[in-house]
C-alpha cells in the first residue's frame, strides 16, 4: 500500500529497537513484518494465562465476603453469631407453608417471643411496639404474562415499630417473609433475612442514640403464595400511611453478598444514599433491567409496596448456588460462609436504614422524584450511581472521544492520504462484524443442534462445560478474525499500522454499540462505557505524540482494555450464577441453550475481542487454532458422556409430583366420572425424558388443548410452560373438605345469575371458563371476567373459611354451559399419603428433588 508509506526512507528501521518511533514504520518504504513473540504453545498459554487471570479477578470480587475473625463486639454492635442462633431455631421447623401449624404457629410463636426478649432487655432510648396481624383481603396479580384472582383470609404478620419516644409520623419499612414453599425450610429463603432484622431490632434496642424517625420490621407470613402477606400490610395495617420508603429482603439462592436489583422507581435518591451508606456495595442497573422484563420467573413484594403502596423502595436479594432455592437444600449447611455473608447484609441494611432516616428526603420523598438512575459497583468497592440524563451525556462523550482518537490516529497513519486508510479500517471492521456474527449464528446453531438431540442442560452442574461449548467457539472466531486482518485485509503495510488498525478496528465496533445503546436508551449501555473508554482515552493520549515501541503500545493497549474485560468477567460471572441454576425452573417451552449460549457469545467477545490481537505476534497461529478447535469438539463427547449429565444430588431436577382425586359433575350435580392419579410437573426442558418409567407415562397435551386447564389443580396461569404427565392410582384418603354448595341459580331470559359457595383446604382454586354461547358479564372478585379461564386462588392462614362467589353471564342458548372447576392442594398434610404415594416417591433418582402435594378436584358444568 504505497500510500501509507508514502515517503522513501533511506534508512533502516529496527522494530526491536525500543526508540522506535511509530512514524518510522508508517514512512518506511519497505514492507515491515513482525518479529513473533511466541511460538505456538507459549501463545496457547499466554491465552490460557491471561484468561485464567481475569477469571480469577472476577470470582475473587464475586466471592469477596467481609472477615468476622478479628472481630470484637460490644452489646451495642451487630452481632453474626446471634443471628445464626436465630436462623438455626427458624429453620428448625421445617418447611414453613402458609396455614401449616409450623408457619402458623411455631414460627409466629417464636419470633413473636423473641421481639419480646429484645424489647425487654434494651434500653428505654427508643420505643419498640409489636403488633401480630392477622388480615384477609383480595387482589388481582398480573404475573407471567396472565392475570388471576389472589384472595387471602387469616393470613398473619409480625409487625415490630422502632423509633423515637416522641411521636415520628414518618416511618422507613424493612421488609422479610418467614414462610417458605412446601418442602423448603428456607434457611436463605428468607429466614436468614428475618434473623438479619431481629438483630437489628436488638441493635436499636441497645443504642443510646435516639432514631430520628420510626423503623417498621415487616416480618411477613405470606410470601410465597405469591405476595399476599406484603398486600395484607400495605393496604390494612394501621401503621401502612406513615411509611416513606422500604427495603425489602429477598433470596434466590443461598447466601453470598445480597445485590441490589430494583429500585425507585424515579426516585434516585435512595440509590444515591445507599452508595454513600454501604460498607460493601454491591448491585447493577442491568439486573434491574433483566428482571422487570420477565425473563426471570420470579418475583418479589417490592411489586406490592410500589403498586399498591406507591412507596419507593429497594430491592435486595442473596443469588449465590440458586440450585437450592425452593428444595430442602435450601439449610443452614448450604450457606457458604454464614458468618461473612450474614455481616455483609447486617451492617449494610443497618448503616443504609440509619442513612435513610436521616437524609432530607425521607421526609416528603415524591418531592425529589427525579427520573431513573445508572448503578452499579466496581468490583464490590465502590458503588457508582448518576442520573439517566448524565449517563447519556457520559455515553456521547465516551463516543465523542473514541471517534476522535481513532480519527487522530488515522490521520497519523495516513502521512496525508487518509482514504485508503479509512477503507482499510472498515474492512478491519466488517471482518470483526462478519465474525461476531459467525460467531452468535454458530453458538446458536450448536444451542439448537444440542437441544434436537436431546443434550440440552450439559452444563447445569459442571458450568465448565460452557468453556468448551461455546466460549471456545468465540473465542475461535476472533483469533481468525485476528489472522484474517492481518494477512489479507491489512496486506503489505508497515507492521505498526497493522497491529493499531486492527485494535482500531474493535474500539470502533463496540463504540457503534455504544451509539446504539444511546439510541435506544438502554441504561446497561454503561457496560459499553467502560469497554470503549479506557481504550478511547489510549488512543488519544498516543494520537497526540506520546510515541514507544510498539510492542510496549500494543502491550499497553491490552493491559488497559484487561480492566474492561475483568469488569465483563465481574458481572460475567454474576449473570452465570444467577441464569444457570434459572434454566432448572423456566420450563420445558425455552430452550435453556439458546439463552446460555447467546450469553456466553457476548461476554466471551466482549472479554476476549482487544486480547485476540496478540495473535498476531504467535508464530504458526493455525496450531493454537486446532488445539482450541480439538478442544470444542472434545465437548460433544462430554455433552454425550455422564460428565455432561445435568443433575445430582447437590444440582437436582424440580420434579412436582401431586396425588390427585379427581370427579366430574353433571349440570344436574350427578358424577359423571372419577379416577384417581399421579400428575408429574416438570419445571425444565429435559423433564421426565431422563426418568426412564415416566417415558410412557400418559401425556396431557391432546387434553389440555381442548380442557384449558386439563381438568388438574393448576395453582396458578403457568401451565403453557411446564410439562406434564400422569399414571392412573387408586385414590388418596385425604379428608375431602372441597365442596361446592349452589345459594342461588337463576335464569332469566339470557341474563344468567349464579351464586355459590365453596370450602375445602388452606390452598385453594376456582377456575371459570365460558363455554359455546356463553358471556360472562361479572363477577364479586376484584378484577375484570374474561371470556376465557378466569382463575382464582385462595389462601387461608388460621383458620378455613368458606368463599361465596357471585357470577353473571348471558346465555345465548338454554343449553349453553358454563364450568366451574374447584380444587384443594394438600401441601402439608404426608400423614394422609397411601402406601401407593410413598412407593411411587420412592422411585424418583437421588438426583431428584420432588415436592409432593395431594389434592382433590371437582368439576362442575351449570
């Protein structure tokens, strides 16, 4: 290219020489080639090296918990050892189900005399009031893409007021739930939290130091059913209108740091207090992004206080090993270092809440409404937070000064010719999006293959799995990309130019993903930031005459980029921990290897793109290529091989399994049909596939597809993405308390009025679906009816009560039908399991976790 080295130069120019000026090689009249670095496996380590490096930056920060050995405590500090104490007597009970004398009773009785042991034994500085609610209610919950009735009665709350003498009518929440799923004793989840919170009362309790405002501990006794225990307080309790903010304490694994993932909404003050308040920050703007999309199957009673409350608030929760989260895992024995993590969530909810209640908002906080905010912590040692606004100025800066760095730089290179340069940069570029695409298309196509084949999960257990199956991969493709550059696009030109062309090349493509990022307003776009800044500001510092040897450019290059690829590696690994035990629970409809391995794709590029370019300083790079191609395929055979199977006794499949006695009505209330069966959940896409005598169990797909509900207890408008079969048993022996009492039933004309009664369990259902000729006009429960399956859900606490529903419709037909399907779920009731139930249990692989239910549903037809 003799425009880029335009001017003859009689002398020789020595790259080795560390006085090589930059200029040398661009004006050299002759065709410069490198001098290698590396033979083939010094390059295969150096990578291996480097990516192991950065690695171990990542897990250490991901893992880094505060000490608590050289601790010395007072009465006056908290204290981890007395909340373990605490956390062992919660857990001790078992699972913890709303209605269960074990949630009911135990639990309440505990905590309740607890707080009364606290109260007594502090000092008179600050007034500690407990108030044990007991509260029935109903909503509508819009959840997973549907909406169902939620009605609750006799559901209790503990309800602990801390503050000030004087009276204070501003109050801050702190909010945990002490119930756990059936067969859960939710020793993470959430029982760790609410040891957290009586060590905090006990804290306040001792402080000679007045609270400026009140502290309320929401010790709630319904969470999972879902969220009726947080809507029971906010919408009833006498205490609910002081409240200002709330913090809520969450877990979707066991232990580790507790991460801040929602907050506000629009109110940027609470994050800017908790970055000022936190001993060890730790959250990101991204999970807050990825969970109010939905694609997480979960969610928390922050939903409750802001929708219903319309209180701003913060949203907190524990993710590490989230293989235990909702199974009889979830112990005290799964919490890797309690006492770090128990210090890590007590002393920062304990300065964050003393931060709140003293800061000028708390007060009147919808006057400091102020749009959305961009978080997010570096490494677990400084917390980051600015505006939306600011973050967008930031990103066009970033862009701005990217863009004048590379136009710097190109206009160095081109001695006066800039176009031919310019057309090499973006061949340079295009190559890196031609692979970046190869690369996305190919790990997605190997997601799909897996799946076909029925492989998918390989890596649930053994997460290094993913290194072989799709990190490697793309890694692959921008060594290639690397070598591509180099050898054909870049061509005859001086070496120097090749190797800044190239790292060109990668600033430019993620600062166009940064300019889309600005375009559509994505406040993650801060990842972005960070990979295009630091290499921006390196270009301009050399654009503007600070020349070296362009190994130590190069060199340099990499080293700065490195802080952008731990970053990746950092939040990297968070993402990983959080997504892959996800793929476990979000059914048998999404393809896990689709999500991981698009994942994977672009932390692997992002991490791995700046770092690629050392390759071309490998001698003989095609061998470090099949060494790294020979690795991949080493993965199909460990896809296909016992290492590759996804489940053990530590990272068990969900396997639902519910006793079910089922009758069917007439219109004239005679029973047309009974049986009795074994109907098998499974909660992700392998399902019953890995169970060989569930193989050819009965599948419901025909029958749903003309029963919306296939004539089974669903508890909930999830039943599109969880799959299910059945084996004929002979019938439970259950007490059978569901019962369906008609009040009233009248037709007139078309106008249909039809009001009836129903009983049965603590956990139950009522399903109405209109048939032909059929609309339905209203109903007594607090949301719309539709003219499909209107589903509602019933939760009783104490004591069972029945529920009277009623109904309108027209009928456009007399012979037009309506059905009402009504069910009662068994979650604690194993004493009445057959001998026939307790056998087939015992069937399932080790590898199992089964949670197992009885139940007995009734359909009717009016």
């Amino acid at each position: 290219m003799a425009e880029i080295r335009r001017r003859n130069v009689a002398r020789s120019v020595d790259l080795n020489d560390s006085d090589f000026d930059m200029d040398d090689a661009v004006d050299d009249d002759r065709v410069l080639e490198p001098t290698f670095l590396f033979s083939p496996l010094s390059g295969f380590v150096l990578l291996l090296m480097w990516s192991s490096a950065i690695f171990m930056i990542g897990l250490y920060f991901n893992d880094k918990l505060p000490a608590t050995d050289s601790d010395v405590l007072t009465k006056f500090d908290f204290k981890p050892d007395n909340v373990l104490q605490d956390l062992k007597v919660l857990s001790s009970f078992g699972p913890k189900v709303t209605g269960s004398p074990a949630n009911e009773y135990e639990a309440v009785n505990f905590l309740r005399d607890r707080i009364f042991d606290i109260k007594s034994n502090g000092l008179p500085t600050n007034e500690i009031s407990l108030d044990l609610q007991k509260v029935s209610g109903k909503f509508p919950l819009h959840i997973f893409s549907n909406t169902y009735v939620i009605t609750y009665e006799n559901i209790q709350n503990i309800v602990v007021k801390v503050g000030p003498k004087r009276m204070s009518n501003y109050s801050l929440l702190i909010n945990c739930h002490f119930d756990s799923v059936p067969t859960s004793p939710g020793a993470s989840d959430d029982g760790l939290n609410c040891a957290v919170m009586l060590e905090m009362i006990r804290v306040f309790s001792m402080s000679p130091k007045k609270l400026p405002h009140n502290i309320i501990f929401l010790f709630n006794g319904a969470e999972e059913n879902p969220l009726i225990g947080s809507h029971g307080f906010i919408t009833e309790h006498k205490w609910a209108h002081e409240i200002k903010a709330f913090i809520n304490l969450e877990s979707c694994g066991a232990g580790g740091r507790e991460v801040l993932f929602q907050a506000g909404p629009n109110h940027p003050w609470l994050i800017k207090t908790y970055g000022e308040a936190a001993k060890y920050p730790s959250g990101v703007v991204t999970a807050e992004e990825i969970f109010q999309s939905g694609l997480i199957p979960s969610d928390t009673d922050f939903r409750i206080f802001r929708d219903f409350g319309h209180i701003p608030g913060l949203d907190f929760a524990h993710c590490k090993n989230g293989y235990v989260y909702h199974t009889k895992f979830d112990n005290i024995e799964s919490i890797e270092s309690p006492h770090g993590v128990i210090k890590h969530t007590g002393e920062n909810i304990l300065s964050l809440s003393k931060a709140l209640l003293s800061s000028k908002e708390f007060i009147n906080p919808s006057s400091y409404q102020a749009g959305k905010q961009v978080y997010f912590d570096l490494f677990g040692l400084v917390f980051i937070n600015y505006s939306d606004d600011f973050g967008t100025s930031l990103n066009v800066i970033t862009l701005f000064l990217s863009l004048l760095g590379i136009s710097l730089t190109i206009s160095m290179l081109s001695s006066g010719n800039i176009f031919e340069v310019i057309v090499k940069l973006l061949m340079a570029l295009s190559s890196l999006m031609t692979f970046f695409i190869i690369t996305v298309c190919y790990n997605l196509f190997i997601a799909f293959a897996i799946d076909l084949f029925g492989y998918s999960l390989s890596w649930y257990t053994n997460i290094g799995v993913l290194v072989l199956i799709y990190i490697i991969p793309s890694i692959f493709m921008m060594v290639i990309n690397t070598i591509v550059v180099d050898k054909w696009i870049m061509g005859n030109i001086a070496f120097n130019a090749k190797i800044q062309l190239s790292c060109l090349s990668i600033q430019l493509l993620w600062t166009l993903f940064l300019f889309a990022s600005i375009f559509l307003n994505v406040r993650s776009s801060f990842i972005l930031m960070v990979i295009v800044l630091p290499c921006a500001l390196w270009t301009l510092i050399t654009a503007f005459g600070i020349r070296g040897n362009r190994k130590l450019w190069h060199a340099l290059f990499i080293l700065i980029s490195s802080f952008s690829s731990a970053m990746i590696c950092y939040y990297g690994i968070t993402s990983l921990r959080l997504f892959i035990p996800i793929t476990g629970r979000m059914g048998i409809t999404k393809n896990p290897e689709f999500i991981i391995s698009l994942l994977t794709s672009l932390l692997s590029v992002a991490a791995f793109s700046y770092v690629a370019t050392l390759f071309v300083h490998v001698k003989k790079q095609w061998v470090v290529l099949k060494i790294m191609f020979a690795l991949h395929l080493m993965s199909f055979l460990i896809v296909i091989s016992p290492f590759g199977f996804p489940f053990s006794f530590e990272t068990p499949q969900r396997i639902f399994v519910t006793h079910v006695n089922r009758q069917f009505f007439n219109s004239q209330l005679s029973t047309e049909y009974s049986d009795s069966l074994f109907w098998i959940q499974s909660m992700e896409r392998r399902g019953w596939n890995l169970i060989p005598f569930l193989r050819k169990a009965q599948r419901l797909d025909d029958f749903c597809a003309k029963n919306g509900y296939c004539g089974l207890p669903w508890f909930s408008k999830v039943r599109e993405s969880i799959g299910s079969t059945c084996i004929p048993s002979a019938s439970h022996n259950v007490n059978d308390e569901t019962k369906l009492e008609i009040i009233s039933k009248e037709l007139i004309g078309k106008e249909f009025h039809l009001e009836f009664k129903i009983s049965g369990s603590d956990h139950m259902g009522l399903i109405i679906t209109p048939l032909e000729n059929v609309t339905l006009l209203g109903w007594n429960l607090p949301s719309q009816v539709t003219q499909t399956s209107n589903v509602v859900s019933f939760v009783q606490g104490l004591h069972n009560s029945s529920q009277t529903i009623l109904l309108e419709a027209s009928k456009n037909t007399p012979d037009s039908r309506i059905k009402v399907e009504v069910y009662s779920l068994y979650f604690h009731h194993d004493k009445h399991y057959s001998s026939d139930f307790h056998n087939f249990l015992k069937k399932f692989p080790k590898w199992s976790h089964i949670s197992p239910a009885l139940a007995v549903y009734k359909s009717y037809v009016f």
